[in-house]
C-alpha cells in the first residue's frame, strides 16, 4: 500500500470526481483499491499498478492547482498517457492549449489528449506540410482546424481553406437536386460541424461569407495559388494519385497544409490507387514535410471506439 497527502481540499474533490466516479475509473483500469481519510489518498493492490495510480494522482494534482479544468474523460486519457509511457509527462500534454473556443458563454481549451495528438500538432507548427494518418477519432481533422483558427486569430494567415474530396461526384451525385456546390455540400459537412465546434454560429458565418474561410470540395482547388493560407485536405485517402500532387501544388508563399486520412477506410473505385498511400513513398524523407502516424491507442472518442478499431486490425490480419 501506498498513501500520498493531496492538502489542497478543492482540488482533491476534483480530482475525486462526483461522488468519487474517477477513482472508480482507476480501480476499474488497474485492479487497485483506491481509499481516502481526509486529505489522504490509499492505493493498494499490485506494486506496479499502485506506482502508476500514484504518481498519475501526483500529476493530477499538480495540473489542477495549476488551474486545468479536468474533465472526466480526462482521466482515461491520463491513464492511457501513463500506462503507455511512465515517464511522460501529463502536463506538457495537458497544458498545450491550441486554442480556447468561446462557443456560447464557454471558455473550453482544446488540448492535446495522448502522446500522438501532441506530436501531431506540434509537427503542424513546425513543419509547413503535415500528413496525419489513423483511424476515426483520433483527432486528426478537429486539431488541424483548431491551429488553423489559432493561426488566423493570431494573423499568421489570411485565410483558412478546408478541402474534401467528393468521391461520387460522378453520376449518383447527378441525381441529388441543385447545384454542383448543393450537391457535394453532404460530403463537407463534417469540416462546417467541426467548425461551428469552436466558434459561435454567426462569427462562423461572418467569416464564411467574407471568404476568409472557405469551405471547398478538391476539385475546386485545380489551378489556384494559395499564398498566406492555412490549407487542410480532409479524408485525404479517398483523393487519387493525380488530386494528391494537385493539391499540393497549389502551395504558396506564407502557406502551411495539412492533409489528414485513413488509408484503412478509402472509398475510391476498385482498382485505384490512394493519392495518400502513394504520397508517403514519393514525399517520404523530403525536407519540410512530417508524416504524422495516430493509431488506436490516440483514440479520443467513446471507449468502444478504440475497441472497435483494435477488432478490426485483428481481423484484416486474421483474413
């Protein structure tokens, strides 16, 4: 058995959750017994296992004082962050404020949740084109929009540009009543819902209708110059070879590109080729580019989720 002393009465009860749901959380994870007496916290149960909860308390604690509002879901995000590496540190991740949204009357930090989202984005500031390859939920799309809305908010560019590849813009889109822009609007509107996320309905639109931000299918960005521009391709494995070398050409002066997709979930015809898979080979050990690779475990959606994906890894090589 291990005690540790949280003096702080407020930020014990965070810590502890609504009538100690998060300490449920780590005996539910790792098999310890979790007391408290007073500002005394016990953990007993297998040495290793009760060093992790321990000093993952430790951080919690400190990242609390510090003022971090944790959240539930937070503490299965630490634990994955700790039991995946002892010696990271919680409030490097945690306190990586990429952007506050004031959606509404609320003031909420977007941050990093695991080891891959912060690499991830800190590969966005430092590099000027960022591949991020993984599965759904790992944050991929909602981080590049959140340090694209940073960078505008802080003028480091003119203009954010959000591009999708429309991939039946062929004859089934033929039959949706409108226009070209009506009819491959469905296949946007995940950027607009992770837009309206972090900003207020009409500062979203202002911007929209100015042009500041755009919201485009990738075919429409054939034969432009993107100079002074945040530019993110999403769903980027269903782009063909010729779209990939496309887009990133268009690149100009003062630009950064993100390009975010999942080559397990690609929806191009039988017998073509991912512009995402064929891009990592080609632009593989070019200077100024990092590819960025999230897997399961930077999952950050429902926990079913990430088991949900581990099920189907293991049954692509079982097949």
């Amino acid at each position: 058995m291990k005690k540790i002393e949280l003096d702080d009465a407020n930020a014990l009860r965070t810590i502890l959750g609504d009538h100690g749901e998060n300490l449920r959380q780590l005996e539910e994870k790792t098999g310890v017994v979790i007391k408290t007496r007073g500002n005394t916290v016990m953990v007993d149960g297998d040495r290793l296992q009760v060093d992790l909860v321990v000093n993952l308390l430790r951080e919690l604690y400190e990242l609390v004082l510090a003022g971090y509002p944790l959240f539930p879901a937070d503490i299965e995000y630490a634990y994955r962050i700790k039991a995946g590496q002892a010696n990271a540190s919680l409030r490097q991740v945690f306190f990586d404020k990429v952007y506050i949204s004031h959606k509404g009357s609320k003031r909420r930090p977007i941050t990093p949740k695991t080891i891959g989202q912060k690499e991830y984005i800190d590969a966005i500031r430092n590099y000027d084109v960022v591949f991020g390859i993984g599965p759904a939920g790992t944050g991929k799309t909602y981080l590049a929009m959140a340090m694209a809305i940073a960078a505008l908010t802080a003028k480091d560019v003119d203009r954010i540009v959000l591009a999708r590849p429309a991939v039946e813009a062929g004859e089934r889109l033929g039959f949706l009543p409108g226009d070209l822009l009506e009819k491959v609007n469905p296949y946007l509107r995940p950027l607009y819902d992770a837009l309206h996320d972090m900003l207020d309905f009409s500062r979203a639109r202002q911007l929209l209708d100015k042009g500041i931000i755009e919201v485009a299918p990738l075919a429409f960005m054939r034969g432009r110059t993107l100079n002074d521009s945040f530019v993110i391709l999403d769903e980027a494995q269903n782009s063909s070879a010729e779209q990939m070398k496309m887009f990133l050409t268009r690149l100009g002066f003062g630009s950064k590109a993100v390009i975010t997709g999942d080559i397990t979930q690609t929806d191009l015809p039988s017998g073509k080729q991912s512009g995402l898979v064929t891009v990592q080979k080609i632009l593989k050990g070019v200077e100024g580019i990092a590819f960025c690779y999230l897997t399961q475990a930077d999952v950050v959606r429902h926990p079913l989720v990430q088991k949900i994906i581990a099920a189907y890894e293991r049954a692509q090589l079982d097949s």
